[in-house]
C-alpha cells in the first residue's frame, strides 16, 4: 500500500476539539511536525477531514 507524509501547516487555535484530536490521533504535536502512514481508508478519512490544517505528500 502506498505511504503518505502528513505535514501540518496551520495552527489548531480557535479549532474544534475534534480537529484536534485527530491531529493528535494521527501523531501529529506540533507546527511543521510530520509523519508518515499508510495511505489506508481510516487515515484518509482522518486527513480529509483536517485538510485545511495539513498538508499531505505521497511517497
């Protein structure tokens, strides 16, 4: 299957907690932080709902 890097690229101030959790779900705990997952359906569910806070490279 093939990967992705998650990158994030705005800040969570002023967001749903939700939107938070899913960054910290996908490992995610800063600014500029990234990493990299499966390009499973789960985590593409994740980042599509969070994808105007990251962004997503394919490897």
């Amino acid at each position: 299957m093939a990967k992705i890097r998650i990158t994030q690229v705005k800040s969570t101030n002023r967001r749903p907690g939700v939107q938070k959790r899913i960054l910290a779900a996908l490992g995610i705990h800063k600014m500029h932080h990234s990493v990299e997952h499966e390009a499973t359906p789960a985590i593409q569910g994740m980042v599509e709902k969070v994808k105007h806070l990251v962004k997503v490279e394919n490897i």
